[in-house]
C-alpha cells in the first residue's frame, strides 16, 4: 500500500547502545561547577534528606562554598580533551562501536551534565533504534547511582510517543569477566611499579551507613568485589596484603567504614613504607580517583609517614576494560543482534 504524501518520514530496525555514566561539570570553573553541583545536589536518589530542609542548606550554603574549592581540585586533573571522566567514556563508546560493528548504534551520556541521557535517547530515537540497551558503568548498583540514571531514562521516555524497547545492564560486581578484568590489568600495574607494595587498598566510594540499613546492596556487593579480587590476586602476590575502604565522605552523617583517609594514615602511621591504592568501583578514571586519591592521597601516606605510594589507573579503554564490556554487552543483546 502507498503512504501518503504528507506520512511523516520513519526509520526502524535499529539497535542503540547508551553508555552512562555519573558526570562531570564542562569546564573546571566556579560556574560550571556551581551548575554541575545544582543538579547532582538536587536529586533526592543522592541527598535523601527531606527537600524543605535540604534545598536552603544547598541553595544558601553549599552552592555558595563548595564550588570554587571544587574547580580548583577539577583544574588539577582536567586533560586538553577536558574532562577525564568524558573524554573516556567518549573513547570506551567510541571503542565499542568499532568492536560492536556498524549494526549497533553506540552512543554515551552523563547523568548529570552533558550529554544529557535524554538528548542521546532522542539522538538514537532518531537513528532508527527501535531497541535500545541502557548500560550504566556502575559495577556495584547503588540507589544514589544505578537507579538516579533508570529515573533519568524514565523522565526520557515518558516524552516520547513511541518509545523504544529497552533493556538495562545489570550490575556487574562479581561477573567473571569483571573479575577478570580488574587482574589482569591490576597485575600489569603492579609489575610495573618501581617499588613493591606491601599494601594494595581497594577504595570505593563511600555511601552514607543508612542506606545499607535501608536495603541498598552496594555495601554488599562492593565487599564481594573486594573479596573476589583478593582470591585472584592473591596467589601471584603472596606477601602482598589487600584492604578495604570507602572515600569521598560528604555532610555530617555516618558513613560506610573504613574511610579511605583514616587507613592511609593508620597504615602509614603503623609502619606501612610502600602502598598502592586500586578503585574497582569506578568504570573510569575521574576527579575521585585522579586528585583524591592520586594526589591527596599520596600526600595524606607520605604526611603520616609512608615512603612510596601509587594510584593504579582504571580500566579506562584498556584492552582489558573493553573486552570485559564487549562481553558484557553482548551477553546483554544476545536475542536483537
């Protein structure tokens, strides 16, 4: 049958792969960084304190403090591609589609900044991608952070007509592949040191202590994260000893413990010479990994008296971070591809 003249041009048939991760401000500014915080800040999955008592606490304190001490920390580890955080999600996206092939559309999107995961469901909307696969490079899920993205690409949907059919990567803490992943790129790092660890620190980052009360699994599955890196790891590093904690503490509440500051300084203090610091929670490198523990790290081992400190790199592109989300991604579209 012939359509009519005036039938709105279509295209279907295409698969989307939306890669997502948690943002990052623009530019290493006040500014950029006061809108970057406005709207991390504001959503209820990350500040679970009620709206009328939080929004004058943000609005009339933070907003008006926390940025210019936060630009200066983005400025130390900001790249000529800009931010860290993007610029390797762009080359993981980027990485895939050359994996993926041209039948898989691939595109990437912060929750919070830009690209925006809306802007780019419409992108692959527009593409043809009738199914999409939403992936969030969260190892371990978390409210604050798996599900905030889910609420993003629900608001994304719920403007659109025809939606797409889509699917959501599952976390993927203990997957074999991750497992896997994390060793053999954490064992190439080590090699490479110039000086042999005694201690290598698996810092995560830390959630306030309530939410594993209130059933949030992310406490959980970054324990068992830890504890199945440390099986693989442990028999080619038999003096190597391995450790917990959890950074980034924010506000006055109790949070996951240890705090990754308290054990540099009690390992250094304890007579620890030589330490290396790992972030198997994080999908790619950022402001977390590359100035707090990279270099406010060093500087809180070396104060408390430690002698030799290294932050080991992410997966990042590596060839081992992208085979293990290849795999995953494909295991995930098995039934559309």
């Amino acid at each position: 049958m012939r359509l009519p003249d005036d039938h709105p041009e279509t295209r279907t048939g295409g698969i989307g792969l939306l890669l997502v991760n948690l943002g990052t401000p623009d530019a290493p500014t006040p500014g950029a960084v006061r809108r970057y915080l406005a709207e991390f800040l504001s959503d209820p999955r990350v500040i679970e304190i009620p709206r009328l008592l939080w929004m004058p606490i943000l609005h009339g304190i933070i907003l008006n403090t926390r940025p210019r001490k936060s630009a200066h920390a983005y400025a130390q580890v900001w790249t000529e591609e800009g931010s860290p955080l993007a610029a390797i999600t762009a080359k993981q996206s980027g990485k895939l589609q050359e994996r993926l092939g041209e039948n898989i559309h691939v595109g990437w999107a912060m929750r919070y900044g830009t690209p925006a995961i809306a802007s780019q469901v419409e992108r692959l909307n527009a593409l043809g991608c009738d199914r999409i696969l939403f992936a969030p490079l969260y190892p371990q899920y978390s409210g604050a952070t798996t599900a905030s993205a889910f609420d993003a690409l629900g608001d994304a949907l719920g403007s659109m007509r025809w939606q797409p059919a889509i699917r959501t990567l599952p976390a993927y803490h203990d997957d074999p592949a991750h497992i896997g992943a994390l060793q053999a790129d954490i064992d190439r790092q080590l090699a490479a040191l110039a000086f042999k660890p005694e201690v290598l620190l698996l810092s995560f980052h830390g959630m306030p202590e309530r939410t594993l009360k209130l059933g949030d699994p992310y406490h959980c599955q970054c324990r068992k994260t830890a504890r199945l890196l440390c099986e693989t790891l442990s028999p080619d590093h038999p003096g190597l000893r391995i450790e917990v904690s959890f950074q980034s503490r924010f506000g006055k509440a109790k949070w996951l413990e240890p705090s990754t500051e308290a054990v540099l300084a009690e390992e250094a203090g304890n007579g620890t010479k030589r330490l290396a610091i790992a972030a198997p929670g994080f999908s790619a490198d950022c402001l977390e990994t590359l100035e707090e523990l990279a270099i406010r790290g060093c500087e809180q081992f070396i104060g408390a008296g430690g002698e030799e400190f290294a932050a080991l790199t992410c997966l990042n592109d590596g060839e081992d971070g992208m085979t293990m989300l290849e795999a995953l991604v494909r295991r995930e579209l098995a039934g559309w591809v």
